[in-house]
C-alpha cells in the first residue's frame, strides 16, 4: 500500500477585509481629529489629575511641534504656533475620545531652546518640563520633535537622558523628523539611522506636513499607545480652567 507523504497543513489564508471596513490609519486619523482643547496650566500644579494616557509633545522652538499636532488632528489652530516661537509658556492639554468619552489626552509642551527667550525663563521652563516628564504619572509616551537639518541639540541630548530612566520602566518614546521634505533621500536615510542610534530604544520616524510623510505612521502609533488591552475610557468633563499669573 502506498503511503502519502507527510505534507503540513495548507494555512487558511486571512480574510479579506469586508466592503467599507475602515483601515487602521483611517481609525487612528479619525480618533486624532476628535481632539479638543481641555485646560492649559501656567504650572504643574494646575493640572488636573487623569486616569487616561496621556501623550506629551515636546521639542525646540521651531521645529514644527505644532504644524505636527495640527496636521495629526486635522485642525488647523489646535496648536497655537505663536509668531514669536518660545513665548507661550503654557502647558495645554486637549482630549482625545469619541462621544463624550475621553480614552487619552495629548500635551503640548512649550517650545525650548529660543535665542530671545530670557534666560531665567529658559532655565525655569527646563526645570517645569523636566518635573513634568518625571513625575507626571498618567505619562504613557513622549513625542520628540526633531528639525532633521539641525540634528539632535544639546537640549534634546539633555531632555533624553531625563526621560530615560522611565523610557527603561516602559514610557513609549517617539522622535519625529519634522520637514523631512527639505531633505534629498540620501539625506533622509542618513540621518534616520543616525537618529535611531541616538534614540536610546525609542522609535524614530520622518514626517512632512506638506508632502504628507509619516502621517499615517504617527497616527496608527500614537492610537496604539493609547489603547491597550484593559484601558476603560472615562466620561469627559473639562477642568476649570487654570489661573492664569498676572505679569
């Protein structure tokens, strides 16, 4: 009698998605467009506490922080990009989640690293982002923006060795290279893997407002980061906004 060979199994080929079934990038950009301003904090202890991940963006001035946040979000004024880059000195929150229900907030750091800025303020603002990015404790993932022309600055270089105890214990890490469509791709390939190399187990991304680089990319990241298995939105309910400190 003839035996048959012993075959493995044929693997059942993965379905196909079905008519109008969403793709991740679409889900993650309609999550990001539901962003709304909550409270913005002249200091820490304005802030109010929250149970939700909270995802934080953080660069030099004029790298692009709020073109990305606002390009994420499809809003053209989320972010406020002052004309004067280093002068808001605030620390805004905006929340993420679709009717009502709040499942994460992103925050917008102040810009750092400004020539006009004084430098008394320069050194209290590194000092509140650097008491922001250690304790803060709903802090799930960080959001570098990184100009690629210029390259990682010493404050950027200070900024990771502060986050980097938490980067260890788990906090997502993520440097975008802002403009990348100033680049030629050999360019754009060096300094990626440059980047990776600095990024201390962070991920490392380019992104371009204008010829849409990384935008997909980003969302579906920033959406996973967000959304882990056994996170329980909670209902959205603004603060009171914070005081603001007379000048």
């Amino acid at each position: 009698m003839t035996t048959k060979p012993n075959t493995p199994p044929l693997s059942r080929p993965e379905p196909s998605p079905s008519v109008g079934e969403k793709s991740p990038a679409t889900i993650a950009l309609g999550w990001l467009h539901t962003a709304k301003f909550l409270t913005t904090a002249p200091q820490l202890h304005f802030l109010p506490a929250l149970d939700v991940p909270e995802i934080a963006f953080v660069g030099r001035s004029n790298a692009g922080k709020s073109t990305c946040i606002n390009t994420l979000t499809q809003q053209k004024q989320l972010a406020f990009a002052s004309k004067k880059p280093g002068r808001t000195q605030h620390i805004n929150l905006f929340a993420l989640g679709k009717q009502g229900v709040m499942d994460a907030v992103l925050t917008d750091l102040p810009g750092y690293g400004y020539a006009a800025v004084p430098k008394q303020d320069k050194i209290r603002w590194q000092q509140v982002m650097a008491n922001y990015l250690v304790t803060r404790e709903n802090l799930m993932g960080i959001v570098l923006m990184c100009d690629p022309r210029h390259g990682l600055t010493e404050l950027d270089e200070i900024l990771l060795d502060v986050i980097r105890p938490r980067v260890q214990e788990g906090l997502k890490f993520l440097i975008i290279l802002t403009k990348a469509d100033k680049l030629t791709r050999s360019e754009a390939a060096k300094v990626l893997s440059i980047t990776k190399l600095q990024a201390g187990g962070g991920e490392v991304m380019l992104f371009s407002a204008p010829k849409r680089i990384g935008i997909d990319d980003v969302a579906q990241l920033l959406w996973k980061w967000a959304h882990p298995q056994g996170k329980t939105p909670v209902t959205l309910e603004a603060p009171a906004p914070a005081p603001t400190p007379a000048e």
